[in-house]
C-alpha cells in the first residue's frame, strides 16, 4: 500500500518544484474553479442581473475571499472531484453538483447561470497562473539584482573565455555573469507582458453568449465578460477564446523563455564548478550516498532539470492548443491542463531556486587566474598576431606560436620586431578584454541605455 495513497505526485521525483508549487496545487486549482463560480455569480449581481443579496449568500456558503485570496471554505475535496470528473471528462461538471447542494435552494440555479465547464476551468487555470507568474517575477527580479551586483563587483577580473569547449580570448567574470542577468531580465519583461493580459474566459456553450443573450439580452450579455473579469483581477476577453488559444501558447512560450535564461545560468555554474576548473561555486553544495567528499552544484542541477524539460512541454502546448478544431476540441484542451500546470511547477522551483543560487554564489579568484594562465599567455595570441605578424610574417609568428606554451613571453620579448611595443601590456590578459567591462556594469549596453 502506498505510504500515501491520497496523493499521486507530492514531488518526490521532481524535486526542483517541491515546496514550491502550492500555488498549482490540485487544492489551488480545485479553490480557483470555485472562485471562478462565484465570481460569476458575482458579475451577474454587478450587472443588476440578479439580486445582491443572492450573490452575498453564495459566497459567504462558499468561502469566497476575494479573488487573490479565492473561495477555501466550499468543503470540497480534490480526490473525490478527480474521481468524480472521470464520467464528464473535467472536474467542473461534479463541481456544480456539490456547490449547488451546498447553498440554499433557491439560490442552487444561479450557480454556473449560463456558463459551460471551459468557461470555468481556463478562467481557473488563468487566475492560478497570474498567481504564480506574481511569485515567479518576484523571484527572477531578486536574481537579476544579485547577479548585475555581482558582475560589477567582478567586472574588471579577467578570465579565460571558451568557445567549442576550448580556451578562445579573455574575457571577465562580471561580463560573463552580466550575460546571464541580461538572460533574466528579459524573461521578466516578456513576463510581465503576459501577465497583464491574461484573460477570462466567457462564451458559454459554444461561445456565442447565447444564454445570457436569450435570458438578459445581447446588451446585457455583452458586458458580462468584462464583469467577470474584474471580479477575477484578470484582463477582460475581446471575445470568448475556447478554441484561440494563443493566450495559452504566449504563457508557455514565455515560461519556457523563463527556464531558457535560468537554465543556462545554471548550466554555466555546473560546468564552471567542476573541480578541475573551479571558478565558481555553490554557497551550499549537496552531498553524495556513496561519496563522503562531493559537494554537488545541487541547485545548478534542479534548475538545469527543469530547463530541460520545458521545451518539450512548450512543444505539446502548440500542438495541442494553437491546433485545436471546432468550437471545443476532442482531447486536446484537456491534454493541455497538466502540461500548462507542470511548465508553471517547474518555473516556480527554478525561479526559487535561482534566487537563492545567486545569493550564495561565489567567484574562486585563485582558480580563475590559474585557468587564465594555463595556456602560457596563448589566450592573448589574437592580439599578438594583429602586432607582430605583419612585421615578421605568417611563418615566424606561426613558429613563435609553436614554442613551448611557458616560454611565448620570452621568444615575444626576444624579437627585435617588438621593442617598440609594451610588452608588459601586450602580453597581459586583463588588458585584452575589450568591452567586457562595461558590458558588465551596463556601460556598453545599449539596449539598457535605451
């Protein structure tokens, strides 16, 4: 017997979301469903389409709390709804049952008044993400912040840049660091966007608003949605959207945006951290069952876990809701609840975790200049070629080149050829890394100036 049994997924083999995910939690979903219903119910009273009174009873029974907070005191569970929405196909038909058995009965048939289960279940799924999107942002801005504080504070130290996994040109940590913060932010700003207009959902059975046009009339039934929608703290629909869902697709290609830019930060921190190279590490590494001596970039790993998957995720998003046929598509809208779920999840878990990884981020200088030097001074031959070999041709340079690695400085300062040059700057790495200084403190970013 599962130790358990109530729970199908707690985490234990996602662990990059655990702790992190109660905001798309079934409990959250099965809360935003009910919230949804009595918003309705609460735009048809705002619109003098039903009596105050009857509105205030429902959520008083319900538990309504506003709709940041939602609906917690309805008494529903969301083990016996999921086992309930197996004969429906979606948990908002058993839904109804249960919420109209828990207010009085003349009150029982304004509760889902006009409204069919995709209204309710993308409004809910709309409401769960801007909660989440507000604590993902949150995260990502206290990550940004850390990391362009730590690129200006290392803006000047000179690294050894890689290109094809190998020594390329010096480079500096700040400049490297700032890339990933630049990486953030961007997701931010395209979050952001997404978050504003993320919308409601009002179309009744087919989405024409027939109902409410037959029962109130088309004026009537043309306001609701904007009703709804401020009820909910969501962006009020140009038109019901049951099968255009490009609000959907622009929320999982922005999250996937998102696990892009922490995934890379990650990616570079793991691989930095090896212990051959060592120039970054973890503030608090993870342990090994076999290996007393491993302190693992355990952060840098869950990050990378979820940037990982969230391409595929985003991928079954387009061919699920961009392609969905009819006015209401036969499996693909409901392929589409757990897979927006999980990119959330993920995001969630990442982004908490970024925050953290950069706040205990630290640069291990020594590693950093013993890496700088291991080419012998090989790292600085782009420059060394644009000063020397138009005075002593391809084939000596080529041969200066082909010394043995330690002595480069001293066959350079050996050549008659470059006594006009300071060789001390020359030969220097810190004095070959362009604008990556002001890259890192945002100097030489133009898109930031602008």
């Amino acid at each position: 017997m599962p130790s358990d049994a109530r729970s199908f997924d707690s985490g234990l083999l996602t662990p990059v979301a655990a702790g992190h995910d109660e905001l798309v939690g079934d409990g959250a979903v099965l809360d935003a469903l009910v919230t949804a219903e009595v918003a309705l119910l609460r735009a048809l009273a705002a619109e003098g389409l039903v009596s105050g009174d009857v509105a205030e009873r429902v959520s008083h029974a319900l538990g309504w709390q506003g709709s940041e907070i939602g609906c917690r005191g309805h008494g529903v569970t969301a083990e016996e709804l999921a086992t309930a929405a197996v004969g429906g196909g979606n948990p908002v038909i058993p839904l109804v049952v249960r919420l109209r058995t828990a207010v009085a009965d003349d009150d029982a048939p304004w509760i889902h008044r006009g409204a069919t289960s995709q209204d309710i279940l993308d409004t809910a799924l709309m409401a769960i993400a801007r909660s989440a999107v507000a604590r993902i942002i949150g995260d990502l801005d206290r990550t940004a912040d850390t990391l362009g504080a730590l690129a200006r504070a290392h803006a000047a130290e000179a690294a050894a840049a890689r290109t094809l996994t190998q020594h390329a040109v010096p480079t500096t940590v700040g400049a490297r660091i700032a890339g990933w913060e630049r990486g953030i932010r961007r997701a931010i700003e395209r979050l952001g966007g997404v978050h504003g207009e993320l919308p409601a959902q009002l179309g009744g059975a087919a989405g024409t608003l027939a109902s409410y046009v037959d029962e109130f009339g088309a004026d009537a039934a043309s306001r609701l949605p904007r009703a709804f929608a401020v009820e909910l703290g969501l962006r009020a629909p140009d038109a019901p959207w049951h099968s255009e869902r490009s609000p959907v697709t622009e929320l999982g290609d922005t999250l996937v945006q998102v696990l892009d830019a922490l995934g890379k930060m990650a990616s570079d921190i793991a691989t930095l951290g090896r212990t051959e190279i060592g120039e970054l590490a973890e503030g608090a590494g993870g342990g090994s069952s076999a290996m007393p001596q491993k302190q693992n970039p355990v952060a840098s790993v869950l990050i990378r876990s979820a940037a990982l998957r969230a391409p595929q995720l985003g991928a079954t998003l387009h061919l699920t809701s961009a392609l969905a046929v009819d006015e209401r598509p036969d499996g693909a809208w409901h392929a589409e609840w757990p897979t927006l779920r999980e990119l959330l999840r993920l995001t969630l878990g990442a982004a908490a975790h970024a925050a953290g990884l950069a706040a205990g981020l630290r640069v291990q200088k020594g590693p950093v200049a013993r890496n700088l030097a291991l080419t012998g001074g090989l790292i600085v031959s782009e420059r060394l070629r644009h000063a020397l070999q138009p005075l002593i041709g391809v084939d000596r340079f080529a041969a200066l080149l082909a010394g043995p690695g330690d002595g480069l400085a001293a066959r350079v300062r050996a050549l008659p050829e470059a006594a006009a040059f300071d060789l001390d700057d020359l030969l220097d790495p810190a004095r070959y890394t362009g604008l990556a200084e002001e890259f890192a403190t945002g100097g030489g970013d133009t898109e930031r100036d602008s």
